[in-house]
C-alpha cells in the first residue's frame, strides 16, 4: 500500500521531470519548512507536496536538485547530515548515504553545501525551474546565485538568463492520478467513511462537539492514516451554517442536526468528506426536507461528473436543485433564472461545489483553461458538495428555518467509462443513516 523511497512511482515521474524541462535547465525544489507552534515546539512536519511526489523524501531541510543530461548527475538531493547524538533526541535522518541508496539521488550532500554546489549547475543552464515563495529563506540564498550565474553569462558565454515555475508542469502531472495514486485516495476513503459512521453511532445529546471529533480522529489514527487532511469540523445545530466552524465546544442537543466535514490523510493523499445527520435521532419532517435537497442537489452534481464534461457542470446541475429548494421552502423569491442571475441565493450557498482533491485537499490544477471551465478527463478527482446554510440571525430567512447548516460532500474520480464515487461507503441516505443515529 505504501510506497518505498526509491519505489518506481517517484522513479517514473522524475524521469518525466527531467524530460518536461530539458537539457540546459536545472531545477530546485525546496522540502517545506519547518514552523513553530508555540515556543520552541514544531508543529507535526509534513513533507511539501510537490517535493514528496518527486523524491518520496519526508524529512525537513531538504534541497531536490534536477539537470536533464548534466555529467554530475541528473538528480542531486541536500539532507541533514546524519548526527547520532541529534538522531536520539529528533529521530532517525537518511543522510547522505541514505539519500543515494534509498531515495535514488545521482549524487548527494549536506544541506550546507547547497551554495557550493549550485553555482556548478547554474553556469551550464540557461532556465532555472525554482518554485518563488514556497521557501522564503531558500528563496533568498537561490535568487542570489542565480543573479550571481548571470551576471557571469555574458563572459564565459553560459549561464541562466530565465526563471520559470515548475509547479506549471508538476501540478499538471498531479491533477492526474495514476493507479498507485488512486489506490492510496481509495484508502483515506475508506477510513474517513468509519470515522463518519462511528460519529453517526456515538453522537448523543448533551454531549460536546469535541468528543466527536475525537471519535473522528481515533478513527483515523487507529486505522493508520497520519491524522485528519484539514481540521476537521463538527458543527451541531446553528455552528452548522458557520462553514470552517473548527472551535468544536458546543453542548449538541438530541435532535438537532450535526455537520461534520472530515477526512483522513493516508500517505500523503487526502479525503474530504461531509455528513450530515440528526443528533441520535430520525430527521423531523423540516431536517428531512432541507436535506432531501441536498441530497437530490448532490445527486444531480455527481450525475455530470463525468469525462469530456465541464468542471463547472456539477457546480450548475447542483445549483439549479438547491435554488428551487430555497424557492420551494421560502427563502428566496423570484424565478430561478432571476434567483441565479441575481446571485440572491449566494446568502444561503455561498460555496462552490467541487475543488481538487489529491495530496492537497484543496489540490493543484488550474479550474479553467483560457478563460473556459476545464474539460474533466479520467484521473482527476474532485469533490462535489453542496449546501444550504441558514444562519440563526438571518432576517431575510423565515424563523424556523433559522440556524441550520447542511452539507453533503463526496469524492469523485472520473473514469474512462464514467466515474466512480470513492467516498460511497459514507452513509447519506436517510435510512441508512437514521440505522446509525438511532441503532
Ligand atoms: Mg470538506
Ligand atoms: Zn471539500
């Protein structure tokens, strides 16, 4: 399930690398940096996507380097040195060694050697693939080297004269997943769809938010995934139309309804999903009708989810079904072309309804493509959620439909033949769920 630092995946999309940026260019990919929680404590690192994807490397400190056809090697990393006094306080390092043998480097050094080593690349490449503002202080050290190789061009009749992004090509290539890719967002999926169960069966009234978080996450955890891909929410009753409601102190009430938007990472790929169910009880006829929309908004989404369709498709089907919801219930007036034309349905949706989902939860790749909604194509995954939030101080909402929040969010990969809903194992139809919140 898990791929091995010098395993084939991060071999394979190297190569493509390498290919993409072509002779006569180096690339430098900087790890993520290490941030302070409070005081002297880091948070829990996690590796920069864009590095983990090419390298597979999750340490800290780390410098990728790339030349197509350079003599030294075409694929050179900077690591922490290996240190055994360090080693027993922060953790076993690759090294150096390890950096060769295990993650497959051509050659490798020491961090600090970075500066050295660099100029020897920068003097023979005409463009420089670095990603500006990833690494503010790599950024510093590598501006300054290059300006350094270029001022030298005119002389020795090489050198950079061209920054480019590299993320144009890596997050192409990440927007499509390959088979070992889906496996693994299969997985977090699978793992997310046991926490929202378990939170469905252990949601009582009176008790706190945070305790079902805390279900949600042991959930995670004990099935191996590295913790929640984005903090997770758990809103009950009106912290239901608060969209990143993340405090999770509120006392829930029997019968009330619970959002909870939460989903696990598992080797570096993320799941996103949203459930959203009465607190150990049957939806009342008001829940079951608010929700009915959702979920038949959902249901039209995901139906155009499909290849050669437009990203933004989903987001219209699902629209149109929500808008003649709120027209149906008294929230808006009007036809659903004024309702939509006007935007006045934007104070009880004001969401899209699909992102990227990938290493990232809200991942790379461009939604348009000049100036038109992207074309769907087999390998990208996306989310398709929408909602309706009333918010409990809403004058413009009649008074029982005020402080609700619905959500309901699944993950959709889209195949050669269709799509396939990876999330699917999540309860969402009133039944099934009314068996868990009651059972
Ligand atoms: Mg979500
Ligand atoms: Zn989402």
């Amino acid at each position: 399930m898990s791929f091995e630092g010098n395993g084939r995946p991060f071999q394979a999309r190297r190569a493509k690398f390498l290919q993409a940026i072509g002779e006569g260019a180096t690339a430098v990919l900087p790890s993520a940096p290490v941030a302070l929680r409070s005081g002297d404590v880091e948070f829990i690192y996690r590796q920069d996507s864009d590095f983990y994807y090419l390298t597979g490397f999750e340490e800290p400190e780390a410098i990728a380097l790339f030349s197509p056809g350079h003599p030294d090697g075409d694929f050179v990393m900077f690591v922490r040195a290996r240190d055994k006094e360090r080693e027993t306080w922060t953790g076993r390092r690759a090294g150096v060694e390890g950096a060769l043998i295990e993650y497959g480097a051509v050659k490798a050094y020491v961090t600090d050697e970075f500066e050295k080593v660099l100029p020897r690349y920068l003097e023979k490449s005409e463009r420089i693939y670095y990603p500006i503002g990833r690494n503010e202080k790599l950024d510093e050290r590598v501006l300054k080297l290059v300006q350094w190789s270029s001022a030298m061009r005119p002389r020795i009749g090489s050198g950079p004269y061209a920054i480019v992004d590299p993320r144009e090509f890596l997050h192409e290539a990440r927007l499509r997943k390959e088979p070992a890719e889906l496996e693994l967002m299969r997985h977090a999926a699978a793992i997310s769809a046991e926490a929202h169960r378990a939170a469905m069966r252990k949601a009582r009234g009176g008790m706190k938010e945070w305790q079902i978080e805390a279900e949600v996450n042991f959930a995670f955890r004990s099935r191996g995934a590295s913790g929640p891909s984005y903090p997770s929410i758990v809103a009950s009753g009106p912290n239901g139309a608060i969209l990143h409601h993340i405090e999770n102190r509120r006392e829930m009430r029997a019968g009330e309804l619970l959002l909870i938007d939460a989903g696990c990472e598992y080797d570096f790929y993320a799941s996103d999903v949203t459930r959203t169910f009465p607190v150990g009880a049957k939806f009342t006829n008001l829940q079951r009708e608010l929700y009915s929309i959702v979920l038949e908004a959902q249901r039209k989404g995901i139906e155009r989810a499909l290849p050669g369709a437009r990203f933004d498709d989903p987001h219209d089907a699902a629209l149109r079904v929500l808008v003649d919801g709120m027209r149906e219930v008294g929230l808006v007036k009007g036809s659903a072309e004024e309702v939509i034309e006007q935007g006045s349905y934007r104070r009880f949706y004001m969401h899209r309804t699909s992102h990227w989902l990938g290493m990232d939860v809200h991942d790379v790749g461009l939604y348009r493509v000049k100036g038109e909604s992207r074309t769907l194509e087999p390998g990208m995954v996306l989310t398709v959620e929408p909602g309706l939030y009333i918010n409990e101080d809403c004058e413009e909402a009649p008074d029982h439909l005020r402080g609700i929040g619905i959500r309901i969010e699944d993950d959709v990969l889209i195949t050669e033949g269709g799509q396939e809903i990876i999330t699917s194992a999540t309860p969402k139809q009133i039944t099934d769920v009314e068996a868990l919140t009651t059972g």
